[in-house]
C-alpha cells in the first residue's frame, strides 16, 4: 500500500513539475516573441517569470524523493 502511494504521488508530482515547465516556457515565448504583449506586460508575468520555474523545481524535487522512498 505505502510503494503505491508513493508511485502515485510522484506521478502527480512530476505532473505539476511538467505542467509548470511548460507554462514557464509558454511565458518566455509569449514575453520574447509576441510584440504586442511586450506593450503591456503586466507586474503577474514577471511574477511568474520567478515563480513558476521554483514551482516546477519544487514539484519536481518531491517528485524524486517520493520515486527514490517507492
């Protein structure tokens, strides 16, 4: 019971690292290639610029310790 809860908590942890990876990437697009947002970047995309790289490097650190304890 203990090895499965830990395999699906580092699957749903590598999920949200996944996830998180991918829209910090869509950000950096979305900031570098399209003009017209580059008028009117708000104070929420530089927060994200920060925070969404430490969510996916959290998530994806408890996502190896759970797989290393399964």
């Amino acid at each position: 019971m203990k090895r499965a809860l830990f395999a699906a908590a580092g699957t749903l942890f590598a999920a949200l690292s996944l996830f998180f990876i991918y829209y910090s990437l869509r950000l950096t697009y979305i900031n570098l290639a399209v003009p017209s947002v580059a008028a009117h970047r708000q104070t929420g995309m530089y927060i994200g610029a920060v925070v969404f790289p430490v969510a996916a490097a959290g998530f994806g650190w408890i996502s190896c310790k759970c797989w290393k304890r399964y």
